[in-house]
C-alpha cells in the first residue's frame, strides 16, 4: 500500500509541479527562494507520505505542506538580518517584478500571510472552503468569515488608489 501511495503522490507531484511554483512564488516572489521551498515541501511531503490516509486528499494535503513549508521560511527570513554586502547588492541590483504596476499585486502584498494564502487557496487554486479550512487547520466558517472581510478591505484599498490615481492624473 506504501508503494502505490508513493507513486500517486510522486504522480501528482510531477503533473502539478508549475501550480505549485506559481503558488509558492506568488507569496515569495523570488524565483530562487519558491524553487527552494517547493523542493523542500516535495521532500517533506515524500518522507510524510505514509501520513496520507486518503489519496484522493492529496491535493490539500499537499498544498498544506507547501504553506507550512512558505510561513516557516518567511519566519526565518524576518528573523536574518542582510549582511553589508547583500544590503548593497539589493540597492544597487535593479528589480524587475511582472507584476509591479499592478495594483492588485501590491495590495495583495500588504495582506498578512494568513490573509494571502487564503485568497491564493480560493481563487488561483480554486479549492473549495472545505480544502481550505483542512489546509489551514481552521473551521470552514472561520475562512469563509476571513475571506470576505479580506475581499472587502481589498475592495476599499483599490478603490482609493483609483481615486488616488485619478486625482493624480
């Protein structure tokens, strides 16, 4: 039974592999740091996989790997200060993000990771609220409550840098 899991497991690691990256590196991004952390989940997740009892759950099960995996790097990342050369390098290192004149991106980027994750969940990753809450071990009302005041104060921060915009130009 080990075996047959492992290899559904591995399957659905393979077929999915590009949605996993773009859900890591829409919270990180930073293409290095994402491959780094979807590495690091796809040896959790292959030594944990016994864990899984139903493989038709694997989806969730994983992605709750990936976002356990994210959290904790991006804890350890507020924690490490950069050294002198690195702080240099990053002012001196143009920058280029696809998404920078986005607004979306950047509100999005000031939602907490908790906020961030539950939005990447429903609509980059379509999962349902019932996915959701095992992924973030939550109540399925607790999501559905955060997710809409989340959309909601989303709402007002694009509209005010609409107005914001128009004012300016």
């Amino acid at each position: 039974m080990f075996d047959t899991h492992r290899k559904s497991v591995e399957a659905y690691l393979v077929e999915n592999q590009k949605a996993h990256y773009r859900y890591i590196y829409g919270m990180v991004k930073n293409p290095a740091d994402a491959m780094d952390i979807l590495q690091d989940s796809i040896v959790k997740a292959l030594k944990k996989c016994r864990q899984l009892e139903d493989i038709d759950k694997v989806k969730p099960w994983f992605y709750r790997v990936m976002t356990t995996t994210t959290y904790d790097f991006m804890r350890k990342q507020r924690r490490q200060l950069p050294t002198e050369d690195e702080a240099i390098e990053h002012q001196t290192k143009p920058h280029y993000d696809i998404y920078e004149d986005l607004d979306l991106d950047d509100a999005l980027s000031k939602l907490s990771f908790y906020e961030q994750t539950i939005l990447r969940l429903k609509y980059f990753e379509e999962m349902t609220f019932v996915q959701i809450a095992s992924i973030m071990d939550e109540n399925v009302n607790t999501i559905k409550t955060k997710l809409y005041k989340t959309l909601k104060e989303l709402r007002i921060a694009l509209d005010e840098e609409e107005i914001r915009n128009e004012l300016d130009g």
